[in-house]
C-alpha cells in the first residue's frame, strides 16, 4: 500500500492512500492487544503530519467525517474554483489514536530504563501534530461551504490541555517554541496565535477558557480541573483554590467517567501541596485527606494497582484497571505526599491530644485516623532506635513535639530527604521550623498550663525562640478562641491563669467512669429487651411481690413463714428472673 503514493499523482489520490494508510497501522495492533511498534508508531506520525501538509495548501480539498464516498473509481472528481470537495475521514481520530498508542507503549515501558526516555522524546512530534490539527479544525469551522462540528475543536484542544498542564512553564516554553519552529510560518492558530506562545499560564488559562464556553459535559469539567492543576502546581493556591469551590466539582464528581475521577483527585492532591508550599498547614490537611487518609494513594491516583487481601476484582477488572494506570513521568510522588500529610497531621494532632488531655470532649475529636493509628502504635514499642524512613522521622518528631523539645522535632522534620525533591526546599524547611515553634508553644500551654499561676512571656519566647510579639499574638489567639483559661497582663507581659476551669484529673476520670457506667447500663438494656423480646410486663414481679423472698419484703426470719424458705426461693421476681427461668 505504499508503494500506491509513489503512483499517486494527484492530492486527491494522495489523500485517500494516507487515509486508507494510517487506518490500516492502527488496525494491525487494535485486535492483539499488544502495544504498536516505534517503527509504526514512527510511521503513522509521518504519515499523518504528510495528511496534514496536504491539507493545508489544498483548502479545496477537506476531510470531514460524515462526507459521501466517491464511487466512480475510474473518474477522479473535478473541484472547480470556489468549490470545495468533501473526503470522508477524520484527521482528529487519527491524531487522539496516535495519543492514546504513545500512551499505552509508556505505560507498559519500565520507566528506569533508556527507553522510556526514548519514547517519551516522541512526545515532541506528537504535540507538533496536535497542534496542527488543531489548526486544521479551526479553519473548518469558519471555512465557507463547510459544516464541521464544534465537537473536533472541543476534543484536539483538549488533548493539547493535557499535554501541557501538568509540566513546569520552563519544560512548556521549550515545547511551544520547538513546535512553532517546526510549523510553516503562515500557519496559526486564532485560539493560541503564535505571538502568545511564550506565556505558558495565559496558554493554559485561554485552553481551557475556550472548551468552558464551548463544550460541555466531561470535556467542561476536565478542563476546569487541568487549569485548576496547573494554577496549584505554579503556587497560586489561593486562584486555585476558588475555581475548585466555584466548579461545584467536589459535589457531581460522582457522575463523571471514571478517568476524571483520577484527575479530580490528581488536582486536589496538588491543590494540598501548593498550600503546603505557603505554610497553610490545616487547609492542606483537609485537602490531602480524603486521598491519603484511605491508604489507597496509588489506586485513587491510577500510579499502580493495590490488590487489596481478600478482594474478589476480576480479570476484567484488573485489565481495565492497568489501561487506566497513568505514564510514569506524570506521576505525583507518593512517598513526598506521603511526608507531607503526616507532617501536617502532626502540626495538627499534637496541640489537639493535649488539650483534650482536660476535656474529654476533645478526645472524641480525631483529625486524622491514619496518624492517630500510627502514633498509638509507635507509642507500644517498647524500644525505639533511630528514624529509618519518613514515617519514623514524623512519629518521634511528634513524641519530641508533645514533650515540648521542639529543636528536637525539628531536627527530625527537617532532616527527612525528601524535602530536597520540592523547589526552594530551603524556604520549605525554615517555615516548617517555625511551624513546629509555633505549635510547640501551643501544645505547652494546653499541657502545662493547670501547674502554673503566671507565666512571664519573655520566659516562654525564650523556650520556644520566638519574638516576644509572636507569643503574645499565639497567647491572644488561644484566649479568643476559647482554647486557654487565661488572661494576658500587658503591662507586666505575663499570662494570668485562671484556676478552677480546667477539669482536674480526679474529675476526668470520674467523668470517664460515669460514660463507661452510662454505656453499661444502655447495653445491659438492649440485652434485657432482645431476651425478653419487648413484652410489656417486663419489669413485672410475679404474684405482687414486691420483695426478693415474699410478702413481706426482704423475708422474716421465723414466725409462720419459718426464716427463709427453701433453696432456691430467695430470687424469684423480675424480668432478669423470668429470662433465666425462660431458658
């Protein structure tokens, strides 16, 4: 079939053995289930990027799905000036097929390996195509004489979205600047003129802009999501942060396909590492909960299959699970989200398990289950040596941070090595010092505070080395919202304990005492009424006794009733006697 463009002398010819063409490799590889050959894959791109060549200095010539065949095979059809003939084909199919077949080498390539890199360097041919069709579809739609739908546009444009929104801007700015070299200088685009290409964030934000008037349904919401994703992976948390709550995402989320479902949390796991990146600890907890909170990380992001005990998934099942697996270069580092979330459970948890240590309320309150197991079961052992990976490092940090030894703490957080993997882990580092001083300061005050009458601010600065201005800010907070019994004396700097709130420890334990007691009796109820099977006389005695050996209440110890009566007449009335005489 290739040896047919040698004898094709037309571009209509040439048009319809590229069609037949490309159709043809894709089709060898579509039945056996194995991925496509570079050598194809090379192929097919070629071929499609000659498709389109043709196509661009031929505009009387278009390619348009839904056109009539030309059934005369001996004629060839003659255009005439300012007509257009319509070819049956779809150019955007072949391009998302191309995609998806990169896609599909990548994800079964071991990504350690050289060839990997190799195949992900065909990515740049591939976005220069995509570009082009893009092209190609924009000028059908205004094109005369020509119904193409708005749908092609919607489906080329967000396949470039996708290419671009989870890299950098510096590896974005290389891309876009090699694929307009590679393009004819006549050629553009109205959506992205050439002269925008350089501002890799307006490129997003104009991508994903033009399918949020255009399209609608799943193309809608995933281009919400990849501009959400990229405006978080550029540490605009706050912009990112709005454009999730205003999508009302998090509430149909449900409804998508399953593939937006993996980028809806992929976004919101960035979202929590941007917040990170800005010191909002509690903001970036309540985002990364939901994903590392269910210990299924790698599932919910689609970076590898967690085959969980006892699961009854089928083969079919698990083969779909694999198509959906994402390539390794666009993975979320796992281990780094991982020392994120704990790190930030722990600016969390620490301050709140010793202020609930006086209200037993509090202790009901738990942030984060996971680290709540994990610090329970570190706390068993009997010997602890030194940290060996990142969960050691955040759980004796924590025990550090609870006793008040926040240099301790520190030393443990900041020493982990992943932090070098982030940018500016300098700056990261330094704010989690400060983090950790603060939260020091807290957790003293909530644990120490019942032992002391007055506190000299310049005494607790000193501990924890903060500025005096710092402490008095932390204090004032804690008083207003109602966390600490105190007053602050700002002529004499000092905090004025105020005795008598904070419940002592003979109290939470008669209050324990009396929960457990309370849950007691409401069991030994819900017994009672299961044995008795909810009948009305229940608590009844038999023959109107109302004592435990007869008439006369507790039993008279001779007279004419003879002390007190046989074995087994002492216990004889209520419904606890009835049941055990049921039985």
């Amino acid at each position: 079939m290739e040896k047919l463009l040698d004898v094709a002398h037309t571009d209509y010819q040439r048009i319809r053995v590229y069609l037949t063409l490309i159709a043809t490799r894709f089709d060898l590889t579509s039945g056996t289930g194995s991925q496509m050959s570079q050598e194809q894959w090379k192929l097919a791109q070629q071929e499609i990027g000659a498709l389109l060549g043709i196509l661009e200095q031929n505009h009387n010539l278009v390619v348009i799905e839904g056109a009539e065949e030309w059934e005369d095979d001996e004629k060839l059809p003659t255009v005439e000036a300012g007509q257009v003939f319509k070819i049956p084909g779809s150019v955007v199919s072949f391009v998302e097929r191309l995609d998806d077949e990169l896609t599909r080498v990548l994800q079964q390539v071991d990504p350690h390996t050289a060839e990997y890199v190799e195949r992900l360097a065909d990515e740049g041919t591939l976005y220069t195509n995509i570009l082009r069709c893009m092209c190609y579809a924009e000028r059908l739609i205004v094109q005369e004489k020509v119904t193409a739908p708005q749908e092609n546009v919607n489906r080329v444009v967000m396949r470039r979205l996708e290419h671009v929104y989870f890299k950098p801007s510096q590896v974005v700015n290389i891309l876009e600047e090699n694929v307009w070299k590679a393009l004819p200088k006549e050629l553009d685009s109205k959506i992205t003129p050439r002269s925008q290409s350089s501002d890799v964030t307006k490129l997003v934000q104009t991508l994903s802009g033009y399918l949020f008037n255009k399209s609608e349904g799943i193309i809608r919401g995933r281009a919400m999501l990849c501009q959400i994703y990229h405006l978080a992976l550029h540490d605009h948390y706050y912009r990112a942060r709005d454009m999730m709550l205003m999508s009302h995402l998090q509430e149909t989320i449900q409804s998508f396909d399953v593939n937006t479902q993996i980028l809806y949390n992929r976004t919101l796991t960035q979202v929590g590492l941007c917040a990170f990146r800005a010191g909002l600890v509690y903001e970036c907890q309540t985002a990364l909960q939901d994903i590392c909170g269910s210990q299924r990380q790698k599932e919910l992001l689609a970076q590898g299959l967690q085959i969980q005990r006892y699961s009854q998934i089928t083969p079919e099942q698990e083969r779909l699970e694999r198509q959906r697996q994402l390539p390794f270069h666009m993975h979320i580092n796992l281990e780094l989200l991982e020392c994120v979330y704990l790190t930030c459970s722990m600016l969390l948890e620490i301050p709140t398990l010793a202020q609930s240590g006086s209200s037993p309320d509090l202790k009901k309150r738990v942030i984060s289950k996971s680290y709540r197991r994990m610090l329970e079961y570190h706390e068993r052992q009997i010997f602890t040596g030194p940290p060996e990976n990142t969960r050691d490092h955040v759980m004796q940090a924590s025990k550090a941070l609870a006793a008040g030894e926040w240099k301790k703490a520190a030393d443990f957080i900041t020493t982990i090595k992943i932090w070098d993997l982030l940018p500016k882990n300098a700056e990261i580092k330094k704010m989690l010092e400060q983090q950790i001083q603060e939260e020091g300061v807290r957790t003293y005050l909530f644990t120490y505070a019942p032992f002391y009458d007055t506190l000299a601010i310049s005494h607790l600065a000193g501990m924890f080395d903060l500025p005096e201005s710092k402490v008095t800010a932390l204090v004032s907070k804690m008083i207003h919202h109602e966390e600490l019994a105190a007053a602050l004396d700002q002529v004499n700097s000092a905090i004025i304990f105020r005795k008598g709130v904070e419940l002592s420890r003979l109290q939470s334990l008669a209050l324990t005492m009396s929960d457990k007691a309370q849950g007691l009796i409401e069991a030994n109820e819900r017994t009672l009424e299961q044995r008795t099977a909810g009948s009305a006389n229940a608590f009844e005695r038999q023959g109107g006794q109302r004592g435990r050996g007869g008439a006369r209440g507790r039993g008279g110890r001779g007279g004419a009733f003879g002390g007190r009566g046989g074995r087994g007449g002492g216990f004889t009335g209520g419904a606890l006697g009835n049941a055990i005489r049921a039985q």
